[in-house]
C-alpha cells in the first residue's frame, strides 16, 4: 500500500486520490472561505468571510451563540462591502436555519 496523493484538475480544483479507494474527494479553491475582516463591539464579535466568487458571510459570536448572517438572511444586502459597513443590522441566523 502506498497511500494516496494530492492532484489538481484541469479548473485548478485540488483532489486527494487514493489507490486504495475508488471515490476521490474534491475541493475547490473557489469554494474556500477566506477570513477578511474581525470587529468588536462591546461583547460581540463580527469576522467577516467572503468566497472569490464574491459570496459572503459574517459570524457574530457573543458570549453564549454564534450566529451567520449571508444573502440568505439579508437578501437586500447583495455585497459584502454593504454587509461589512455594518454588520450589526444585519439579521443573524443559526446555520440550520439558513
């Protein structure tokens, strides 16, 4: 056996491949959230993501939750420069209500 190795297609997506397993598991680079802003406010904390596709997310994280705000909770806010301008009027949701 000797194990696996790392690849990347033809869209520069990277794969793990292994000889010993048929399936391959895929990742895309422009799938991956990146870290591009962090914020404090009194006890709350915003860090914001945002995708190269231009996708974005803030995290709140209060003492006792985590909470995301995304287009799908403020569908008015279609960028994440708006989102970013200010963060604590956004609505926030738990994942699994997203």
């Amino acid at each position: 056996m000797s194990g696996g190795r790392n690849l990347r297609d033809s869209q520069n997506a990277s794969f793990y491949e292994d000889e010993n397993d048929v399936t391959r598991q895929r990742v895309s680079i422009l799938d991956e959230w990146f870290f591009t802003d962090v914020l404090t406010d009194g006890d709350t904390d915003y860090i914001g993501y945002m995708k190269y596709d231009g996708t974005w997310m803030i995290k709140k994280y209060t003492n006792i939750s985590c909470r995301i705000a995304n287009i799908n909770n403020n569908q008015s806010t279609t960028d994440y420069d708006n989102a970013w301008s200010d963060p604590a009027a956004l609505t926030y949701n738990k994942v699994e209500d997203l």
